[in-house]
C-alpha cells in the first residue's frame, strides 16, 4: 500500500463544503484538513479538469490527481492551549476494492465529489452504516491492538489509526447533492461488504478507504500535563470524540488510466498498486514530492492558543458562543514538486532542490482578515425537559468549583 508521508497542505479549506471563501461557522468547515492529491487544490477547486491539470500530486499514483483530505488532530493541553500531532496517510487501492469482472465498476464521474463522516457528530448510533465507516484502531506490539469507534481511551505505544470508507454506490445521475452525502450509498451490508442493490443506488463506484496514522505515542509522556490525561486528543473541528471524523473526496483521475485500471487490474488482492504499475496502467512513484503554498494566512500547525478559527471543544450537546476569526486569503498559490514529477506548466511551478524550495514565494493579501461571533454547538443525544444534559469539561470544573465554594463557606468539611 502507498504510505503518503508528503502532505500537500494544511489548510482551513474546504472546497465542497464552503466554496470561493474561508469558513467562520464550525458546521461548514471551519476547521483545518491535510489535504493530499493535487496541486490545483484551492478555495474553489471542484473541478475534475482544473485537477487533472495539476502540475503535480502528492498521491503516488501520478494519473490520480484527486483531493482527499481529513481534519488535523491536536494535543490539548492543561491550560487549554493546542499542539498538532504529525501522521501520514495511507491510500488502499487494493484488488478487493473493485470488482474482478470487467465493466462491473464505474468510474467517478467528472466533477464527482463525496464527503463521509459528519464533523457535528459526538455521539455513536450503532445501526448507521455511516458511523460504522470510521473506526481507530490503537496500535501496539503483537497482537494488542484494538479498534473503536472512538478516539481510543489510553496510551498506544504504536500510535492511533484512523480508518474510514466512503460510500461505493451511486444514483448514476448526481455528480454531488445538498448534503454531499445523499447521491451515495454505503454497500448493503455495510461499509465495507455488500453490493449496490438499492435500485436508487445501482451503479458501483470503486471504494475508496484511507488511513491515517497519527504518531500519539509521542505525546504519552506529556499526558500528565493534559486537558484529559485519558483521553488528550481533539480534532480540528472541536471533536475530542471521534464521532465526528470524517473526510472529504474530489475527483481527479485520468479517465483513461482509472477506467484500465478496473478492468485489468487484478494481480494483487493486498494493496500494492506497484502491480498494475508494472503493467503499465499507472504510474506509480513513492518518493514523489509535491507541495503548496498556503492561500490562507493562519497557523495551523505547531502551539496554538485556540484550534483553528477558534473552535471550541466540545462534547454531546455542548453549546458555545465565541468570536470566530476568518484569516486573509493570500495569493498566488505556489507549487513545489520534483522536477520529473510533472510538467511544470503553471508558471508559479517550482522544482525542489534536494527538498528545498529554490525560489521564496512572494505574496499579497487578496481577501482581508475578519471577526465574527457565531454559536456553534455540536450533535449528539440530549434530554433538556428535566432530564440529563451532557457537560463537557469546562463545564463540569465549573460545576465541581460552585459546589466546592458552597460547602466550604458552610463550613463543611471536604
């Protein structure tokens, strides 16, 4: 399987959800994403062409210009402050992924996109074929490891996988809906097995699953130090659950090369795709390199006060009213990728040297930075009328101090 250490950006971007602009509400997509594929990824990049004239992709498959991308995951620390946490994704094009019979699995369509996962959810409902898409799995030595469907509680001395499929059946009709989720569907027995039976849904799409490794295990030593010492770990639109993972897919594959692809590639049922490379239907390179510059001014990574755009971190039902920041947006976006990796046709295009950049990119403020206030409140199972009311944190400190303050000025004794 091709283990992509070379992320092409991270960026609060999200051109399915919040096109031509930067998010301000965390139920768009105010949140940051590594994205990975092809150099044409920007604020309004929805178009198959405008991704197949990519002048690189960080994919190993060089015709698979596609985007993908996920959101980042974070450490949050005791005094409420963030640090990224580094992971690598890993695309699975295995054999199983389609079917062996030629013609039986359709190609993505032009301009074809799809999200899986919904980033306002925090609560798990066991029958949703959704839900059941996204697991983790904590890794550790031999046989120890164990899969959620939730960011693991406790250490993982190798680390946490997060896994997800998207759905691999289409209405053959839609290209994207209003929701981006309703033109597909999960396979009829779930999201990994089953066929495309539904008749509203009738043609099969190759099924796209993706990993990402995030490298946790370094952070275990600090966990004492932690907002939650059990459980650190946040991503980037405020879920510390899991529930609300999720990522995101555009096209941009050559037509050509993804429709050989399904009909003659079957040789490997594990995953490595140097197999139908060596049949010459793909060209596939490991070590390709393929970078942008970012088009939205704001940090992403390293220490951070807040996550990006000032999301909250919140638990089932947690409600919250905070200003919100939308950072400049900045340009010309410049592309950085091994000199043979592409050919270099958009003139910001720049080779790398040894993995350096060779030029420094100059840029100027297309779009102004601003500050909004907006309530955003996250999805889960609640009971308001006399009933229980999940609190995340902040909440329940605040609580256990009331509490304290009373006791002690009625000179209770603790």
């Amino acid at each position: 399987m091709p283990r992509l250490d070379n992320v092409l950006t991270t960026q609060r971007i999200d051109p399915i959800l919040t096109p031509g602009r930067v998010a301000t509400h965390v139920h768009s997509a105010n949140r940051a994403y590594p994205v990975l594929g092809g150099s044409s990824f920007g604020l309004n990049s929805t178009s198959s062409a405008l991704l197949r004239n990519s002048s690189c992709t960080s994919i190993p498959i060089r015709e698979d210009k596609s985007n993908y991308w996920y959101p980042q995951l974070y450490f949050q620390w005791q005094n409420g402050t963030f640090a990224h946490v580094d992971g690598n994704a890993v695309m699975i094009w295995p054999d199983y992924l389609f079917s062996d019979i030629a013609n039986s699995t359709t190609s993505f369509p032009e301009d074809f996109r799809m999200i899986s996962g919904d980033p306002n959810l925090r609560t798990f409902d066991t029958s949703s074929f959704a839900q059941q898409a996204i697991t983790f799995l904590c890794l550790k030595d031999g046989d120890a490891s164990e899969q959620f469907n939730e960011l693991p509680q406790g250490r993982c001395s190798n680390g946490v996988r997060a896994q997800i499929n998207f759905p691999s059946c289409w209405d053959g009709k839609n290209v994207d809906s209003d929701d981006h989720r309703s033109h597909v569907a999960f396979l009829s027995t779930g999201p990994d097995n089953g066929t495309c039976d539904d008749p509203a849904f009738p043609y099969t799409l190759p099924r796209i699953f993706m990993e990402v490794y995030w490298i946790t295990q370094v952070w275990d030593v600090q966990r004492p130090f932690s907002w939650t010492p059990d459980q650190p770990f946040v991503f980037a639109n405020g879920d510390p659950t899991g529930y609300g993972y999720h990522a995101d897919f555009v096209n941009g594959w050559d037509p050509t090369a993804l429709r050989n692809t399904l009909d003659k590639c079957h040789c490997d049922p594990y995953g490595d795709p140097s197999c139908c490379a060596g049949q010459g239907l793909f060209t596939f390179d490991q070590d390709t390199k393929c970078y942008i510059t970012d088009s939205i001014e704001e940090q992403t990574k390293g220490n951070l006060d807040t996550l990006p755009g000032a999301n909250p971190v919140q638990a089932p039902c947690y409600e919250a009213y905070i200003p919100t920041s939308t950072p400049a947006v900045v340009g010309p976006v410049y592309v950085y990728g091994d000199p043979d990796a592409a050919n270099p046709a958009d003139p910001t295009y720049t080779a790398l040297d040894g993995g350096a950049q060779v030029s420094t990119p100059t840029v100027s403020t297309l779009r102004a930075a601003s500050t909004t206030n907006v309530t955003q409140a996250a999805q889960g199972t609640c009971i308001f009328s006399g009933g229980v009311r999940t609190m995340d944190a902040v909440e329940w400190r605040l609580v256990r101090g009331i509490v304290i303050a009373l006791m002690v000025a009625s000179n209770c004794i603790l």
